[in-house]
C-alpha cells in the first residue's frame, strides 16, 4: 500500500513539475471574468431595451421573441421542437413566480457548469489527462520506470489514480474561480433559491409532472456530480488515447476532434439512429436537470449515463490490456 501511495505521489509531483495545473488556473483566471462581463452586457442590454429590471417583464418578452420564431414556416423542425419546450418551460417559471436566472454568484455558477459540461470542462480534463503516459514515452522517461521491480498494471493504475485526483482538482478549480469572480459582479447570495427540476420531454412536448422545487444549492451539487461523471469519462478515454499514441500533439487531436464532433452530430445528424452512441453526443447531462430538449431522438438521462459508462470501462480495459501487454519502451 505505500509502494502503490509513494507511486502516485511521484505521479502527482510529475504533473505538477509540467505546470499544467497553473495552465488551467491561468484559463479559468482569463476566461471567466470575459463570461461574467458578458453576462452582465447582456443582462444591461436587455433592461436597457426593456426599459425595466423586471425579471418577469424580460421573461415574458422571451416568450413573445420565441412564439415569434416559431411562426416562421421557415424554421427547422429540430429548433421548432426545441423553441416549443422552451416557451413551454419559461411560461411555467412565469406561472410559478420562479425567476429561473435569479442575479447572485450561485446563479452563475448553475449557468457555467451546465454550458461548460459539454466543452470547456472536458478540454481542460484533456490538457492534463492526454499525455499522462504518452509524455513518458516521448521523453524517454517510461524506460527508466518500467524497469523498476513493479508490475506494470500497478504502474499505470497510479497514474489513473492520479488523473482522477487531478481531474476533481479541476472541478474544484471551475468551482472556486466561478463563484469568487462572478461573486465580485453579481454578489455572493443566491444559494436558497427556489430551482425547479424534474421537468421531461415527451414527444417533443414539454412534462411537468415530477417538477420540483429544490433549493439552487442543491441543484448545483447535482450538476456538479454529473459534471464529475463527465470528466472521469472525457479523461479516462484521454487516458486511453495517451497509452494508443505515442506523440501527445497527435493524441491531443484526437480528443479535440471527438468532442468537437458530438456538438456537430448533435446539429447535422440528428436522423441517424447511430449518433447517439457516440460519447461526446451524451456529454450534456445537465440538460435532464433543466429540462431542455435532448441533442437527439432516444437520448434520456439513463441511456446517457449507461453509455458514458460503457465508454469509460472499455477504455479503461484497453488501456491496461495495451500497456501491461505492449512494448512501451521502444
């Protein structure tokens, strides 16, 4: 047991030496504060077009700009369908006297985690994760460990162990830097917030059925667990990628491809029943939280979650299969 605890401090010390935790912190540092000040431009914007701070009166304008759309014959089905529950959805917040983007950090933090679960999140898993084992190879680094008296399932086991440190790091990160920045802009209150959740789609019509009121603390907390489950899987597939390829900028690609491809899919194929198989496809979690329409036909809370699964366990097999039996040195 300590053998294995000294393995993944030795890990953790190497990734730490790569600087590539401090890449993250400097993203999050740049990028979030340029999210909250859009934020805030759009939220002045429309109180200016407005000419109120009346969360209801910009709500119930959303609905007018929605049914709006949906007049137009022009309009593709696919964004009719979502236009629909989303009118649907906004005019049940308005009935509830819920205002659904309450100002507050807590706010912005739902917000962020549930557009960022899909790219962002996952390309900051991939910069830590993608060269986890392929950078040893490179560098030369991976003959002088696998010649140490441990068995290679162990090794690479550590440095799995490791990831997954790195990657609920990552999360924490995305947590603390939301809400501080955002906190200095919007306050720092907002955590009791009525949320309504439990909202479903059937057949393209909004079901409210099982909505709930649940406090937004706790909502966070469940869009922060999905958003957890997504990034073990982003980064135990990156994690098989980095022991497949050896040169960490191809590798990089490959991932960077994939998850680019699931919001493409999500727009250009959405009549092929075999999209939705694919991982980066079933990456939006949240939206079952929040009640949007899915990316495509069939996909549902539980399909998502089985098939992120079986992507993880199979990379995970492949990955152990490859190292423990391959020639990694040469």
């Amino acid at each position: 047991m300590r053998e294995f605890a000294n393995l993944v401090l030795n890990e953790s010390e190497k990734i730490y030496r790569k600087k590539r935790i401090f890449v993250v912190m400097l993203i999050l540092a740049i990028l979030i504060p340029l999210f909250v000040y859009a934020q805030y431009r759009e939220v002045q914007t429309t109180q200016k077009r407005l000419g109120t701070s009346d969360w209801k009166v910009s709500l119930q304008q959303q609905i007018v700009d929605s049914q709006n759309r949906l007049n137009n014959s022009r309009l593709p089905e696919e964004w009719r369908a979502w236009l629909k529950v989303r009118v649907e959805q906004q005019q049940y917040y308005l009935d509830n006297d819920i205002n659904p983007t309450a100002p507050g950090a807590p706010t912005f933090v739902r917000a962020f985690i549930e557009q960022g679960i899909t790219l962002f999140i996952p390309l900051l898993v991939m910069i830590v994760a993608i060269d986890i084992v392929s950078g040893e190879r490179s560098d030369g680094t991976m003959k002088m460990l696998l010649t140490r008296p441990i068995r290679r399932w162990k090794i690479l086991l550590s440095k799995y162990v490791t990831m997954l440190l790195f990657i609920s790091l990552i999360l924490l990160l995305v947590g603390i830097f939301s809400y501080v920045l955002s906190g200095v802009v919007f306050g720092y209150t907002g955590w009791n917030l009525p949320t309504l959740t439990g909202f479903g789609i059937d057949k393209e019509t909004l079901n409210t059925n099982f909505v709930h009121l649940i406090p937004q603390w706790q909502y966070i907390l469940m869009a922060y667990g999905l958003a957890w489950f997504v990034a073990i899987v982003v980064g135990t597939i990156s994690f098989m990628v980095s022991v497949l390829i050896r040169n960490t900028p191809a590798g990089m690609g490959v991932m960077l491809a994939a998850l680019i491809a699931g919001g493409i899919l999500s727009s250009f194929a959405t009549s092929w029943e075999g999209a939705k198989y694919i991982f980066s496809v079933n990456l939006s979690l949240t939206d079952y939280l929040s009640g949007k329409l899915p990316a495509l036909q069939g996909l549902s809370m539980s399909f998502s979650l089985m098939n992120l699964t079986v992507w993880a366990v199979a990379s995970l097999i492949i990955s152990f299969v490859v190292f423990t039996k391959q020639d990694m040195v040469n």
